[in-house]
C-alpha cells in the first residue's frame, strides 16, 4: 500500500473527510488554473494578427496628392506600417502607380498625354502630367505649391527610392487587360530583392479585386502573402467566399462598413487577417478595433497612429508581428 494511503487511513473517518476536503479543493484550483490557461491560449491563438496595420490608403492622401512620393513620404513619418501602390500598365509595358484607369480626375497637361485612359499612353507621354495641381483645386486648405508639378511614379522608381527601408501594399488594379502585370510585378520584386522579404516577413501584401489574379500569383509562388479585396456588402454572402481564399490568400480587405463581427470571426477560424478599406475618422477606428481587424487603409495615418498609441506596439514592429501570428495560426 502506498504511503500516502495508509497515512490517510490512519487519520480516522474525521480526518480521512478532512483531508478529502483538501485534495477536492486543490483539485479545483488546479482545474481553474489549467482553464485559464487554455482560455487564455485560445484567445491569443483565435486572430492571426497580434498587431493591428496602419496602412497608408495611396499614401497619406488626405493629406498630399495620392500616389506621389510627397504623400508616400508623409504617409511614413507619420507612422504608417505600409503604404499603399495601386498599378497600372502603360502602352510600352511599364508599372506606374495611379489609382484609375483614366487620367482625367488627377492629370494636369496637355490632352493627347494626359487625358484617357493610362493604358493607351508610353511612359514618357505618362511624366507629361501634373498629378499634384488638382489636390490645391480640391482641397485649397491643404495646398502646397511644392505639389504643382508632380509626376506619376513608376513602381520601380518607388522602389529604387525607399528599397527595402519601408513595407508595401500593392494592388493588381484591371489586371484582367493588362499584359502580364503579375508577371512584371514579381520580375521588379526580384530586381530590388524584395520577394523574400514579402514572403518571410511581408515586406510586401499583394491585393487584388480580381480573383484570378491572386490565384495567377498563388501559382507563380505560394510563398507570397495575397490579399483578396471585396466589395460584396453583406457579411453572410462574404463569409460563404472564405474557405475558397483561404486557399490562396493570407486575408481580405472588405470596405469598412461591411465589416461585422460575425465576419471577423469567420475569417479569423480560417487564418484570414481582415483589413478594411478606407477608415478617416477616429470613432469608426474605434469600432473596428473593438471588433477585431488586424488592419485598416486609411487617408489619415497620423490620425490612425494616435488611435493605436495606446493598443499596438512601435510601428516599425507591426508587420513583423502580423506576418508571425499568422505564421503561428496556420500550423495550427
């Protein structure tokens, strides 16, 4: 008979009661700490991102002309983890960054360059335009006279200007009529080292509208963090999507008022980060942090840094952390 037994049958029927009182007791503490802890691993586990991403909506476009390095360059002193490129093709075969499809919102210039549609125009009838003139017109509060006069960049000089120093956010915008531009896309990726970097520590996320063309990237390398963007505005008919961009992508980027809790929750079972589009006011800031996202575009990164100061660690950490928490959620 083991010593602890036959020192508990020596105790007698009061002691005996006693001492099963105890162990009960402990028990119980035991149980409650190995509850909490199990609790507590399920909550850390349940999203993939630790840090929520400040990401700079065409830069610091609020601010500054979008797309141009001055609003790029605001966007990163006032703490955004990534600063968004939206591409287009140009006639002889060249990435520049600009929103649209056509010139005519943003171009400033002589009309057989700058007005139309960007793929239709070389390169050099592209650096004709002034992209900066029509912030002052429509915002004369935020005018600069340094802004008339900018230019539409090429993704590679974006590149050859911030290398490997900052995290990009690039989208494949009408990918569907451009001539291989995941192709071109990954080619520049490689001439400034930048593939392994997106796919260890995200240097770079790639979204898209288009379906196939994350799938086309997906196939050309799985390794590359993809982000699958939506415009379907009920929650339940977005959630029925989920299981088939998990297959390809790392999260979605739905528009901010489409974003409910139900919908965190069903991309967050699969391993899908959400990040959505774009937030520039403080209080939707707020109720899409309480819900959950593990990022947000917006127009306003300063705006957006205050809001975090106090529930996100340094900003050069974010995109580390993110890329880590959802390496940890999909060996689950």
């Amino acid at each position: 008979m083991p010593a602890v037994a036959r020192r508990v049958l020596a105790l007698g029927p009061a002691g005996r009661r006693q001492s099963l009182r105890q162990m009960n007791r402990c028990m119980a503490a035991v149980l409650t700490v190995v509850a909490a802890l199990v609790s507590a691993s399920a909550a850390i586990a349940e999203p993939p991102g630790e840090q929520v991403l400040n990401i700079g909506h065409r830069g610091a476009s609020g601010e500054a002309p979008e797309h141009t390095l001055p609003a790029y360059d605001l966007a990163i002193r006032q703490g955004a983890d990534y600063i968004e490129q939206d591409l287009q093709l140009t006639s002889d075969g060249v990435l520049v960054v600009l929103h649209d499809e056509t010139l005519d919102r943003t171009a400033r210039g002589p009309a057989a360059n700058c007005t139309g549609r960007v793929d239709t125009k070389t390169l050099a009838q592209l650096k004709t335009c002034d992209v900066g003139s029509w912030f002052n017109a429509a915002f004369p509060e935020r005018a600069r006279p340094e802004y008339v006069g900018l230019r539409i960049p090429s993704l590679e000089e974006v590149f050859q200007r911030y290398g490997k120093r900052i995290n990009y956010y690039i989208e494949t915008k009408s990918p569907e009529t451009a001539d291989r531009m995941e192709e071109r896309l990954l080619a520049l990726l490689d001439r400034y080292g930048l593939r392994k970097p997106a796919a260890v520590r995200r240097q770079v996320l790639i979204q898209s509208f288009s379906p196939a063309s994350l799938q086309k990237i997906h196939a050309l390398d799985r390794s590359l963090p993809l982000i699958q963007l939506n415009q379907i505005t009920d929650s339940a008919q977005l959630r029925a999507q989920l299981d088939g961009i998990a297959s390809y992508a790392v999260g979605i980027g739905p528009f901010l008022s489409n974003v409910d809790a139900a919908l965190v929750a069903a991309a967050h079972d699969r391993c899908l980060e959400v990040h959505p589009y774009t937030v520039n006011d403080a209080a939707t800031m707020t109720r899409l942090l309480d819900l959950g996202v593990d990022g947000m575009f917006t127009n306003f990164p300063a705006l957006l840094d205050q809001v975090l100061a106090k529930r996100a660690g340094p900003p050069k950490s974010r995109a580390a952390k993110s890329a880590r928490a959802w390496d940890r959620c999909r060996r689950t």
